[in-house]
C-alpha cells in the first residue's frame, strides 16, 4: 500500500488554492450548532426582552437564570476556541511556508484574514464571557494549556492589535473575487474597530 495517513501541513500549502480550502475550514467554525447555525443565536435572542419562549431550554435565557454549566455557553466557548487554534496554526504555517507557489503578497492578505478572524471570536468571546485566556500562538503538546484569563482591556487590546494587522493586509471588498465575498476584509475589520 502506497498510502498517506498524514499529509504534513507544509505540503497543503503549496499553492493558493489549497491555503484557500484552508482558510474555508477555518470559517467553518462559525457555522456550527454551538455558534450561528444555532445555539449562539437562541443564546443572544432570547436574552433580550423582544423574543420569548416556553422551550425550557432556552427560556432560561430570558429569564437571565443561565447556570455557568449550560452547554451552550461552553459550546460557544469550545468552538471560539477551535477556531482561534485553527487561526494561529495557519497563520505560523504560513509564515513558514517556502512554497515558490505562494506569493509573499497573497501570504500577508491571507495572515491578515486569519488576525480578523481572531479578533472577531476575541470580540464575541469579551461580550459573552468577560474576561477570558488570549492565545496567539500556536497550541502543540508543550504548550501551557492554563492560559490565565486577561483582564477586559488587555482582550480589547489584542482585538485592536489583531484588526490593525488585517486592516493593513487584507483586501476591500472591491479587490475580492466574489467567491470570496463574506471573508474578513478592510471594512470588516474597520466596523469591529468602530
């Protein structure tokens, strides 16, 4: 059998289109259950006072009554996470890359894409949690898995940190190609700023 059970991650980035898929299994994080596809939705609109429920399991929201232990709140947690680990890997992963194939401007815009995405789950994570552990490297089996929460204002000083670098990087959304249209861009990272 002349088979790979792993292909080394450097190899995956040998071109463009490969770092693209990539970078579309990052963003598929946001569509899970625990986040926009489900949970995370029920969790921001039955806590305001316009939407109501008789489901027991979300009209707690409403009645502010959310135990720490819900697994919805650390269902959004988790997957914030995942997609913050994902997010560090690929932009160290393409820092590294020698690949003749991937120019050095497509590469920023790309690194760019990837401080967006992490700014965006810091920026949800500090709204629903208040203070939590930043992690910007990253995650292999020496890594201090006991990151200590950081307080409020060092979170929003690395989502500032973060959209700068992909306001500087990424593209507008003029210069998208219009597969890529709904990816972090200039505007997006400018209205998460604002």
């Amino acid at each position: 059998i002349d088979e790979k059970l792993y292909v080394p991650i450097q190899e995956e980035l040998s071109d463009s289109v490969n770092v693209n898929v990539l970078v579309l299994g990052v963003y598929s994080g946001f569509s899970t259950n625990n986040l926009y596809k489900k949970q995370l939705n029920y969790m921001t609109l039955y806590s305001n006072d316009v939407f109501a429920t008789t489901n027991s399991n979300y009209n707690i929201f409403g009645r502010r009554s959310v135990n720490p232990s819900n697994s919805m709140i650390g269902g959004a947690w988790g997957e914030y996470y995942r997609i913050i680990k994902n997010a560090n890997n690929l932009i160290s992963e393409i820092k590294r890359s020698t690949s003749p194939k991937l120019r050095d401007g497509f590469k920023q815009r790309i690194i760019g894409e990837m401080h967006f995405v992490r700014a965006f789950c810091y920026f949800e994570l500090v709204r629903l949690y208040g203070e939590v552990p930043i992690i910007t490297e990253p995650i292999d089996i020496n890594s201090n898995f006991f990151n200590q929460q950081k307080s409020i204002d060092e979170v929003y000083t690395q989502i500032f940190s973060d959209l700068k670098v992909a306001e500087e990087t990424c593209w507008t959304v003029k210069q998208q190609p219009s597969i890529e249209r709904g990816r972090g861009n200039v505007g997006a990272a400018m209205a998460v700023t604002a």
